[in-house]
C-alpha cells in the first residue's frame, strides 16, 4: 500500500549512499537538509520557523531550491515535471529505490518533504506513487505561496 509506513527491514535494507543524513528537529530550532538538484552536494542549514507549515515550506524550498520556489510561485506548469528528476535523482543517488520491488523508502529528508501529501508515518511510496506525490508537493507550496 502506498503511503503506508514501511516494515523495518525494508528500511534497513535501503542504504543511505554514505552522505550525510539530514537531521530533523523540532519547529523554531535549524535542521539540515541534503540539498538535491542544481545545488551543490553538501548539507545546507536552514533556520525552521514556528508552526509545522513554516517548517515544511522552509524544507521545500531547500530542497528543492530557490529558483524552483519561483518559478512555481509565477505558475510554470513544467515545474512539477522538473521536480520529479531532482527527486528521482535523489532517490537514486541514495539508493532508496528497490530493485524489482517498486518501492522507493524515505529517508528522514523525503520523510519530511512527503509528510504532507502521504499518511502520517508513511516510510516510503510505490515508485508509480512518487511523481504524483511530487505533483501534490508542487500545488501544496503553491498554493500556500500565493
């Protein structure tokens, strides 16, 4: 089932590429996130706002990047597309995809990214659930953005 949190020997046995693995920690404290896409490979700190929408934009926005925020903010139609490679290149650059099974587990960086747009607690998606769970990302920060 999609959405649903996945056993723990499926997330123990999708390795985390030997990165740093982002921490998250409670609203009004900072967080780390892996930083995908056009910007460089290495954690960036982000201070996390009061209030669980404030911290999941925060989120959004670093991972994602600036340039994306904006160009979803002024209605890019092709953005969401354009998110879906960052986010399969992250998955794959993390190996968080299971060969043969179709299952892709989050990290806590995905964990949190996802969180509002799959069930609470969900460890990971069906790899035929990802784009249209990033599709839902990209119409939640816009619509929150504007």
């Amino acid at each position: 089932r999609c959405g649903s949190a996945a056993s723990p020997a499926l997330l123990a046995a999708a390795p985390h590429g030997g990165g740093v693995r982002p921490a998250l920690v409670a609203a009004s404290a900072s967080m780390t996130l892996q930083v995908g896409g056009a910007q460089p490979q290495h954690p960036t700190r982000v201070a996390v706002a009061s209030g669980a929408k404030d911290a999941w934009r925060l989120a959004f926005e670093a991972f994602f990047g600036q340039a994306s925020a904006a160009r979803l903010r002024s209605g890019d139609s092709k953005e969401a597309d354009q998110m879906f490679k960052q986010v399969w290149e992250y998955v794959q650059r993390h190996s968080l995809h299971t060969r043969g099974g179709g299952i892709v587990a989050f990290d806590e960086t995905l964990a949190q990214l996802f969180g509002p747009v799959t069930s609470p607690g969900a460890g990971g998606c069906g790899l035929q659930d990802l784009q249209p769970f990033t599709a839902k990302l990209a119409a939640r920060y816009h619509d929150q953005r504007t």
